[in-house]
C-alpha cells in the first residue's frame, strides 16, 4: 500500500522531481563541525528503487520520474565520486594533529571554499 500512495504523489503532485537535484552533494557533518558528508537526496535513490521495479512490474512511469531516473547511472557515479572525495577528505584532517592543522589552516580554508 505504501509504495502505491507514494507513486500516486508522484504521479500526481511533483511534476519536476529535478529539484532533488539542487541540493549541493557536499556539507558539513552534524556531529563533527570540522567533517564533511554526502548530501545526496535520499528520496531520490527510494524513487530510483521504486522506478526499477516498476518498470519490472510494466507500470506506467510518470514522465517527471522517468526523466530523472533517465540520468540514474551518471548520479550514481557522481555519487560514489563524491563518497571518495569525503572520505578521503575526512581521514586526512582526522589524521592531523592540532600542530598539523595549524600549519595547514590557510590550505585547509581554500580546500574549504572550493568544496562546499
């Protein structure tokens, strides 16, 4: 029933499922100020789940759906781009010590503007 109700809104309200593609793929970790994460909309790898067995099952795609999930692998690779950079980002500033981070603080700023 869950998964009708939500092709239903989908079918239904958002008519441009693009906007899940406006939010930046980098931010700031809640927990570790210092930390990036991935910020890659949830929603939208439910949606490409969803689509996949719809498409299995011979349901009709809405067009807005069909759309963004036309562009599925080239989210996924950014994605798993993106997981890369994070996480080698996040252990090379766990691995400085506060001497370290020091030195490197102006270094450190211009990666910062540039990634986020």
């Amino acid at each position: 029933k869950q998964w009708y109700q939500r092709r239903v809104a989908i079918t239904a309200g958002d008519k441009d499922l693009g906007h899940l593609l406006d939010a930046p793929l980098m931010a700031r970790c809640h927990d570790k100020n210092t930390m990036l994460d991935v910020n890659f909309d949830r929603t939208l790898l439910k949606l490409f789940r969803e689509i996949y067995y719809w498409e299995r099952l011979k349901f009709e795609i809405p067009h807005s759906a069909a759309e963004v999930y036309a562009k599925e692998e080239d989210l996924r690779t950014l994605r798993e781009n993106v997981l890369l950079v994070v996480r080698d980002y996040n252990r090379i500033l766990a691995a400085l010590n506060t001497e370290e981070r020091g030195l490197f603080k102006e270094r450190i700023k211009f990666l910062d503007k540039k990634i986020l």
